[in-house]
C-alpha cells in the first residue's frame, strides 16, 4: 500500500541529497559529505537542547561543535561564525572547495523561556584553488549553492535547499536520522500572519509602519482607529520586546505564508539581522520556496557585503505579501 511504502521507505537526509547530487556527473560527492558533518552539529544540539544544556554553555558548546565537524569533513576552506569576529580559514592540510556562513545558535536569548531556537546556515563554493578569502564569503547571496536552518523545537526539524526548490527534514530520535517530512515546501502566495518585533514600533520608517498598521486594524475600517492604534501600541511596547526568533518566525512563514521583518529603524539604520548568516539564507529558502526577500530598497540576495558581519534590513516572506511591501517602498520614493 502507499502509506505503507512511505512509511518504510525512509529517505533519510543523506539520501535524499545523494540522489539530487547525481544528476550531476561532475559531483564528487563533497556536498554530501560536508552536509553530513553539518547535520551531526544539529543532531548535538539537538540532544543538548533537550537535555536542557545551559544557556551560555549551549553558545559556545554549539560553534565549538560546528567548527570542529565543518573542519574535520575536509570539504571547507573558510567559515564565518556569528559567534567568531574573524573568519577562521581552514589549515591547508584539511581544506575543500566550500565556504560556510553559520549561525550556530540563533535566538540564544530565549533558551530560558523555552522559545525555539535554532541553527542557520549558508554555503558558497571557493573562487578559485587560491588561498581562501574574505572575497570567498564575501558574495552576494545568489551566488550560494545551499542554505537551510534546523530549528530545535518540540521536534528537531531541518529545511534545506540545494537551488532547487526547499524540503524538510524530522529528526526521528530513535533512529538518529532525519527523515523527509515536508516534501517540496511552497510558500502560500498570499498569506495573514506578520512578524515582527512591534517594540521598535516607534522608530520605524514610513512604509513598514504603514505595511503593519493596515494589518493591524485589518478588521477595523477606518484609518483614524490605526493611528490611534498605533500611539497605543508605541506606549505599551515602548522598550525591547523580544517577540520573535527568526528560525521559528521563519519556519511558520514558510508554511503558513506571509511575511517575517527585522526592518530599519532610528536606532539601528540596517535592522538587526546579519546579512551572511541570517539574511542570506533565509533569503535563499524563501526564494526557492517561491517568495521573495527585500531589503527596503533591493533584493536581498543582491546585497553585497563588504564586511562579514555586516547588517540590513529584511522582510521577507510570501510573493504578493513582499510586492505589496515593495510598493509602499517604491511609493515612498
Ligand atoms: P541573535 O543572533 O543574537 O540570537 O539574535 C537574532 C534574533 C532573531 O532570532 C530574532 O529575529 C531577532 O534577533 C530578535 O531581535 P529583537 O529582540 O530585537 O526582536
Ligand atoms: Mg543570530
């Protein structure tokens, strides 16, 4: 029977990839291998997560983790951490053709009140068979060749894309695999929920106040009730909230459809969110799930970075959603 195949045919993670990689004749196999060390790091946060691993261990434990299983594959030469200033460049000895971007545990913050947490991640292929450089991690986004994120909540789930559409992954703790759950996601084109951290109300710019306030009061019919709305909102949350976490923000916005935004605002000119290990990848799912991503003035993906943990604005999410944001921006001038 059909539900019964599906149910032993396991498409583990690993086979999943290996069956994408060989329609290409030149693949060697490096992805696959260098995916696997990437979802080893995952599983052990994963484990460390459950286990209830304290907070500031789990940070350092996580990249520890990760730079360890990214070196030792023998398939990168250069990686940019969140939790590293400088980017580390693999010894010769072990070096490969990919360069990851990494954020090792995103949303660390929230640990202790339970909010999901997760990893992000984005790799490039090396320029050339030179010594890696900066300019190696430094491209733009639509130059990567894979991006995804694992987010650690009730259950371990990791979203992948490969520049071909996005699939997820369930950690299936009894056998220590990540199986295929959420075949070719789509984004809805349209979709309801916003999200965003409505304590930076005040220091918004124009269009994404405007972009929120029309949702806002999407039940309300009259525009007087949003501005009121909206003084109200700024007193009320007139100081840091920590709403959101972007793995879980994202990973609904995925499947539910609408949009996800750490937009500029007075205080932080380009947002919070940082471009190679948040912004991009996050970018690239959406994309190959058949959304878009914009940073207030051009396609995320575009953006090039000068520094590795440069900044920039981001709302990105389900197609009409982002066209409708665009043209409050376009409008703006
Ligand atoms: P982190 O990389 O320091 O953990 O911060 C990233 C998090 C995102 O998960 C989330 O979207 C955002 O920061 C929330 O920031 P804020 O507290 O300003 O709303
Ligand atoms: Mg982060």
């Amino acid at each position: 029977h059909a539900a019964d195949a599906h149910r032993t045919d396991l498409m583990t993670i690993t086979r999943f990839v290996l069956n994408e990689q060989s329609k290409y004749p030149e693949s060697r196999g490096d992805f696959t291998i260098l995916l696997n060390h990437i979802v080893l790091g995952c599983k052990f946060v994963c484990s460390s997560v459950n286990k209830g691993e304290e907070q500031k261990k789990l940070d350092v434990l996580s990249n520890e983790v990760f730079i360890k299983a990214l070196v030792s594959s023998g398939r990168t030469c250069i990686l940019v951490s969140e939790e590293d200033e400088d980017a580390i460049i693999v010894e010769p000895s072990k070096r490969g053709r990919y360069c990851v971007v990494f954020d090792p545990l995103d949303g660390s913050s929230n640990i202790d009140c339970g909010v999901s947490i997760g990893t992000i991640f984005g790799i490039y292929m090396v320029k050339d068979d030179h010594e890696p450089t900066l300019a190696d991690v430094l491209q733009p986004g639509k130059q990567m060749v894979a991006a995804g994120y694992c987010m650690y909540g009730s259950s371990c789930t990791l979203v992948l894309s490969t520049g071909k559409g996005v699939n997820g992954f369930t950690l299936d703790p009894s056998l220590g695999e990540f199986i295929l759950t959420h075949p070719d996601i789509r984004i809805p084109k349209k979709g309801k929920i916003y999200s965003v951290n409505e304590g930076n109300a005040k220091n918004w710019d124009g269009p994404t106040a405007k972009y929120v306030l029309v949702r806002f009061t999407l039940y309300l019919s009259f525009y007087a009730v949003a501005i009121i709305s909206l003084e109200l909102q700024t007193w009320f949350y007139d100081n840091d909230i920590m709403m959101n976490s972007m793995v879980a923000d994202v990973h609904r916005t995925l499947l539910y459809g609408g949009t996800f935004m750490y937009p500029a605002d007075k205080k932080s000119p380009s947002g919070k969110l940082r471009v190679l290990y948040e912004v991009f990848p996050m970018s690239f799912l959406m994309e190959n799930a058949g959304g878009q991503a914009f940073t207030g003035k051009q396609r995320a993906l575009d953006l090039v970075p000068t520094k590795i943990h440069d900044r920039s604005p981001i709302f990105l999410g389900s197609y009409d959603d982002i066209e409708e944001i665009k043209a409050l921006y376009a409008a703006e001038g």
